[in-house]
C-alpha cells in the first residue's frame, strides 16, 4: 500500500494521478499535473515540460506576485478641478496629451476626455497620475457620522433590534 508521500494529486484539477505526474511550468508557475492536464495546456502553448517525475519532489517555495493593493473607492474622492490640475501639470511638464496617455497607457482620446472634464479616472489611474504627474487628484473622503440617514421615523434598523453585549474581562 503506498504511503501518503506516494499519493499524488494534480495542481491544476484535483484530482488523483493515475500514472506518472508531469512537472511542468504553467503561465510561469512550476506545478505537478496529471497526463489530462499537462496534454491540454501544452496543446495550448500554456505549459512546458520541465521533467517527468516518479513522484513529486517537496515543493520549492515560489515567490508569489501579489496583486497591488486596491484603494477601497469610498476612501478617496477625486477633486472637483482635477481635468484642470491634470492639464496644467502635463503643460509644464511640456508634455504632448500622446506623451502622458503613453506613459499612463491609455489612450490619448481618454486623456483628452479627462482633460476635458467630461470623463472622471477611475482611482488606480488618477493615483498613477498623481504619481507621474507630481500633483495631488484624491483626497480623503469625510463620512457625515453625525447625520441621521433614517428615512422614515416609524422604520426600524439593525440599531434599534439588535442588544450589543460586551464581554467583561
């Protein structure tokens, strides 16, 4: 009976191997398949055969690319002139609206549709503006916590139902 090191499993699906596994690279990433996967995603182009193994080795520790950290959208509001902001900041940068689309790579329509106030940037790009350009576009949201949002007096909210019990220690 084999032992729990002799058990195999694919990366990719799941599922157990029967046979030998294939270690392959996949989009970058070093991974254990089964003969199924392996032969789809090399049809494909997506994997490439390192060696095929009689079992798989320990795993070597792959540095993982982390996404960028998103900026939660309530956080930040754009200014009210930032098209304003925006065009003055490339003009003194004596940059072209093709120069700064490509180096924010977007499109110069884009751009010229932002300078003209008549397309807000998401918060990633007006960052990466404020990050190119050197100028300020976001700033920190204020919550009205001291504004009563109910809509009607006789409706009941979460607040008025629930009992918060706090644990002494």
């Amino acid at each position: 009976m084999p032992g729990i090191e002799d058990v195999n499993y694919c990366e990719m699906c799941g599922m157990r191997i029967a046979g030998r596994p294939y270690r392959a690279v996949v989009d970058g990433v070093e991974m254990v398949l089964c003969a199924s996967c392996y032969m789809k995603l090399s049809r494909s182009g997506r994997a490439v055969l390192l060696r095929q193994t009689p079992r798989p080795q320990k795993k070597k520790t792959i540095p993982v690319r982390r996404a960028p950290k998103r900026i939660p959208l309530d956080q930040y509001d754009l200014v009210e002139d930032y098209y304003e902001r925006i065009r003055r900041a490339r003009e003194a940068k004596g940059w072209t609206t093709s120069a700064l689309a490509q180096k924010l790579r977007i499109s110069e329509t884009m751009l010229r549709r932002i300078e003209a106030g008549k397309m807000k940037p998401s918060i990633s790009l007006a960052k990466k503006m404020e990050s190119i350009l050197k100028i300020q576009l976001l700033e920190p949201t204020e919550l009205a916590e001291e504004e009563d949002y109910r809509a009607d007096p006789g409706t009941l909210t979460l607040g008025d139902v629930v009992i918060v019990r706090k644990d002494e220690d």
